[in-house]
C-alpha cells in the first residue's frame, strides 16, 4: 500500500498513465466534493480524474505505476503514447489517438469551472465500483477571460490566469491559450494540488487517502476535509507508522498565504505575474524545468526525485542548495501537505464511507481563515413550487419568488430578513458561528410542502409545516446550500403574517 501512494503521487506529477480495465463492464458510484471559495475573486478549477486499477506496463526503466488520472497516455501491450480507456476527455490526444473511447465515462464538468467567492460548487466525481478512483484539483488565481481572434478561430473564449493555466493550443502558431473547461489536461505548475484517492476494497482496504500536494509548487491556500464518512483505523499494513498516520482530520487548514511570506534567500523560487508580483512559489523540481520562463528546462533527477533518485532512501531535500530549499519552507507553513514525493506518511490522510450506500463527500476550501482570523458563515437555497406534491423538486418545477425569509440568532433574536428573487434565491451571509433559525412567511395562495423527502437534501423542502421553521448549526466558513422551501398551490391558502 506504502508503494502504491509514492508511486502515485510521484508519477501522476510528472508521467502519464494508462488503465487497462475494459471500459464497458465499470460500473460508478458518485461521491460528493463541494469547492468553496472563500478568496476575493473567482477561483477556476481545473480537475482531472479517473479509476484506480491494477499495475501496467512501466515506461523504460521506471517502475509500474498504477491508476489513471483523467486522459492520460502510456503503454498499453508495450505500446507507446496510448490514450487511458476509461475516461474521456476532449483536449487531449496521446500522440494522434484521441484520449476517448467507447464505454468510458466523461470527465466531469469537461475539467473546469468558475467557482465564486462565497458561492460553493457541488461536484458530483465518479468512481469506479471495482476499482475505486482518484480526483486531481488546482486553482487558477489572477484569471482573465477574453476572445480569441485568430486567422481561422473567431470568437473562441479563452481565460488567461497567473498560476495554474491549462494551456490548450487553439489554433496553430498561437501560443497554447487557458480555457475554463480544461478537457483533461492539468493545472500548470507553480499550483497547489489538492488529490484524492477514492476506496479500492483490492487495494485500500477500504479506505480513501487524500492530501495535498506542492510537489509541483504552490500557488494558493487550501484545505480539505471529510464532510461525511468517519475514521476507520482497522489498518492491516505491517507498517506500523502508515497505521498510525492521519485519520479523517483537515489538512491545510489555517495557514497564511505563501506569496506574501517567501524570504529573500529563496528569491529563486518566487512567480510572479506581469505586474511583477509574487502569485507562486516554484517547488526546486520545477524551478529547473521553468528555466527563466522557457518551461523547457531538464527536469534534475535529484530535485524530483526520480531516476537515480527516485526511491526514499535516495530523495534527500536537505541536501539540495540553499536557495532552492522549497521543501523545508513548504514543511514550515504546511507541516500536513507534500513538500516532496516521499514524505507519505505524515502528509497523507486516510477515511472510509460508513457503509457501502453512505460513501465519503469532502470540502475543499479555497483561502481557508488564517489562524486567529474566523471565515463568516452563509446560508443559502431557494423556494419553488411542488407542482407533483412529492416533497422533492423536480427538474421543470418553477421557482417562487416575493417569499419573505427571515434568520434569527440561538436566542430567537432576529438577525436578518430578506424576500426570495425571481429566481427564487434567498442568501444570508457574514454569519457567525452558532445555531440559527429561518422561518418564513407562506404566501396567500400556497402552503408548506412536507418536508425531508427525498434522497437529496439540495432538492427537499426543510421547513416544518406547523412551526414554518428549521433550525441547524453553522461553523466557520460554512456555506450551507441545503435549506430549501417548496410551496404546493392551493385554492383557499389564505397564507400568514
């Protein structure tokens, strides 16, 4: 199991994949991760993501490697640069093969996405029954959309960012372009790299790993954590302090933003924009392969690790020179994230689904508080019409607006109060810590839907029909989206105050 996590994190950074498994017999379950921005600007998300398998063919004198992240390419039967079978992705190609094929799942969302600040996203990741599977994330800082205005490319949107760009060649003699579907392809380096590993009951007994990573550089703070799931340490590796490592806890939580802390003996490693500011720091591996801006520089097998180089015993970042010592400034400010390929075991962290129908779901966090700062809270959802009288909004169910919400305190002290927009949308936030209540006001014509039905909590009624209340706690930094209002039409409704 130790092997499976350095091989992993190690060449999905830096090789391409393939994964044998018939495409055609996978069977997914879907598990939950909801990105939330807490930054000052939108965050593009560039994401990959693929079935965890059996070993396959290594490339010439590396090791097997396993998994496949999204559309990436390898040897399948000894052959060179063929595309992973299992996912489709439509910006990547290996070689002249396109990276598709029949049976396999399309990558979520295309591979990226805005997320804005105070909004959260729900993205729902596939992952194989057998086989388990695995999510990359990175986001795109300082971002800019336009048009591209080529010779035979009109009109195409294109999203220019200062860290983390996918680049995509639109069209040919134009330097790669950022899209904001990604279509496969991977967060560019310097970007902070959030991984996880979905449960393989072959490999993992069970369990999920996550972590996050700058291997490949950091660009933005982050942090993840278990949003449902719970610790299981049955752990059956003979490797006592794999056993003992992290369970179900967060990781990247509370820590300062990198960019503004660098010291001048590492100047070597600071990104920065064309304003000249500092928006990334450079990991040592890939400070030689930026090259002064060219990103073609040689990649130093000690600095990666890899080659002659790429085992624990031989990886030593104390030995790399003092102004390229990234992993010991990264270990300084985010003791729980990868600095370098084979820190594993205190930088990895491992939970389980409480049975095979309740599956994990995370929340990765974009700008988490700084410690001794508190992140507000929010609150959202919207009222609709239960047209069926199911409990449950269905897909062509109107929303209603004009409803009249308000947000009172654990005391029942009134904090805020608001009316739903023509799209039905409510939206409370600065909130604090605590417990709170909405209640609402029924409009003439309508009353209350039962409520709690359904599998799905964004698309349930949460408000007690007699009390026209629901109650629930917020942490810090919660965005809870889950507090909907269904309305069922009625002829002699006379409504309340």
């Amino acid at each position: 199991m130790k092997n499976h996590i350095h091989i992993c994190f190690l060449f999905c950074l830096v090789l391409v994949v393939a994964y044998l498994a018939p495409a055609m017999a996978a069977q997914y379950e879907n598990h939950t991760v909801t990105i939330q921005n807490n930054c000052s600007g939108s965050i593009y998300v560039v994401t990959v993501s693929g079935p965890n398998g059996a070993p396959f063919d290594p490339p010439e004198g590396k090791p097997a490697a396993k998994g496949c992240t999204s559309c990436s390419c390898g040897l399948i039967g000894g052959v060179k640069d063929q595309p992973c079978p299992s996912t489709n992705c439509s910006l990547v190609t290996c070689a002249k093969n396109p990276c598709n094929s029949t049976g396999a799942i399309d990558l979520p969302y295309n591979g990226g996405f805005e997320v804005k600040p105070g909004v959260p996203f729900d993205m729902v990741v596939p992952a194989d029954t057998t086989y388990g599977g695995n999510l990359g994330i990175w986001g795109r800082s300082g971002c800019t959309r336009s048009t591209f205005n080529g010779n035979h490319v009109k009109g195409k949107e294109i999203l220019t960012c200062d860290t983390g760009n996918c680049p995509v060649t639109i069209e040919g003699g134009f330097d790669p372009q950022g899209v904001v579907q990604c279509g496969g392809k991977g967060g560019d380096f310097p970007a902070t790299k959030v991984e996880i590993f979905f449960a393989n009951a072959a490999e993992t007994k069970s369990n999920d790993f996550y972590d996050i990573s700058l291997v490949d550089g950091y660009n933005l703070p982050v942090s993840i954590r278990l949003a449902s799931g719970f610790s299981n340490k049955s752990c059956e590796s003979s490797d006592k302090a794999w056993c003992a490592g992290k369970w179900c806890t967060e990781s990247g939580a509370g820590q300062k933003d990198l960019n503004t802390l660098l010291p001048d003996e590492l100047s070597l490693l600071a990104y920065k924009n064309k304003s000249n500011k500092t928006v990334g720091v450079l990991s040592a591996c890939k400070y030689v392969v930026y090259d002064n801006g060219t990103r073609n520089g040689a990649e130093n097998t000690s600095y990666c690790c890899t080659g002659p180089n790429g085992t624990p015993e031989t990886c030593h970042p104390e030995s790399w020179p003092a102004g390229l010592q990234s992993s010991q400034f990264f270990e300084k400010y985010y003791p729980d994230a990868y600095s370098f390929a084979f820190n594993d075991v205190s930088h990895t962290f491992q939970c389980k689904g409480s049975d095979s129908t309740v599956l994990t779901d995370y929340v990765v966090t974009f700008c988490p508080a700084e410690k001794g700062q508190v992140v507000p809270a929010s609150v959202s959802d919207s009222a609709w019409v239960d047209e069926n009288e199911n409990g449950v909004r269905d897909k062509d169910e109107p929303a209603l607006p004009g409803v009249r919400v308000q947000l009172y305190n654990a005391t029942m002290g009134l904090e805020k109060t608001m009316v739903t927009g023509t799209d039905g949308a409510y939206r409370f936030t600065g909130l604090k810590e605590g417990k709170y209540s909405l209640r609402v006001q029924i409009p003439r014509g309508y009353r209350l839907t039962v409520p709690f039905k359904g599998s799905d909590p964004r698309l349930d009624s949460d408000i007690h029909q007699k009390t026209r209340m629901v109650t629930f706690t917020l942490r810090p930094g919660d965005s809870d989206t889950s507090r909907g209002m269904g309305f069922i039409p009625c002829r002699s409704c006379q409504g309340t105050i």
